[in-house]
C-alpha cells in the first residue's frame, strides 16, 4: 500500500524513470526495515541492525545520515560493504562493533536462534 500511494503520487508530479524506480527501492525497502531488521542498538546517531532473511554468517548493518554500512564479525570485525561513510566514520563504527561485539553476537542468537 504505500508502495502504490508513493508511486501515485511520483505519477503527479511527473517523476519517471530511474528516479520512479530508485523511490520504489527506497519505499520498499523501507517497509522491509521496518518490518524484518530489528535494531540492536543505537549510539550517537548510528543504528546497528540485523536484516532479518540474509546470510547465516553473523555481521551487523549500520546506518546514519551520512550513509550505510555491513560488517562481518567473524572472524574478526571487517568491513564488507559501504555506501557514502567516510573512513573516519568507519574506523569509529569498527570501534563500536569492536567494543561491543558480545552484545550483537548475543543478539543474534536470540534473534535467529530463538
């Protein structure tokens, strides 16, 4: 439903192409989040998820305004992927990851292991 609501009103405004396909994404997406990543913790603008129908292999999304982030846990914490952080910002988030890695394996499990 908001799905088409968006795309209607993408219609009236004379939105067309790649921009209507990218706000479908974004749309979509967000109704994903909302409904299958929950959210571990939040600190000091950053939020760390779990997508909840990906891979088995434990790693952790991050988000903030600035852009969006995967790290694997194990072995050790690295960055998988990276859309628009800087690398101060993902040197910090590493940190975070690092600091409080117990706490998101934790949550894993009880997420994905019940």
């Amino acid at each position: 439903m908001i799905w088409c609501v968006g795309v209607k009103k993408l219609d009236k405004l004379g939105v067309n192409g790649i921009y209507k396909t990218s706000l479908r994404m974004f749309i979509s997406r967000k109704v994903i989040n909302i409904i299958m990543s929950p959210t571990v913790f939040r600190y000091k603008g950053y939020r760390f998820f779990f997508f909840s129908r990906e891979e088995k292999r434990i790693h952790i999304h991050v988000s903030s305004g600035k852009g969006e982030a995967k790290f694997w846990l194990e072995p050790s914490v690295s960055l998988v992927q990276n859309y628009k952080l800087s690398p101060k910002d993902l040197r910090y988030i590493q940190k975070i990851i690092k600091e409080r890695k117990d706490e998101i394996k934790d949550s894993w499990k009880k997420h994905f292991h019940g």
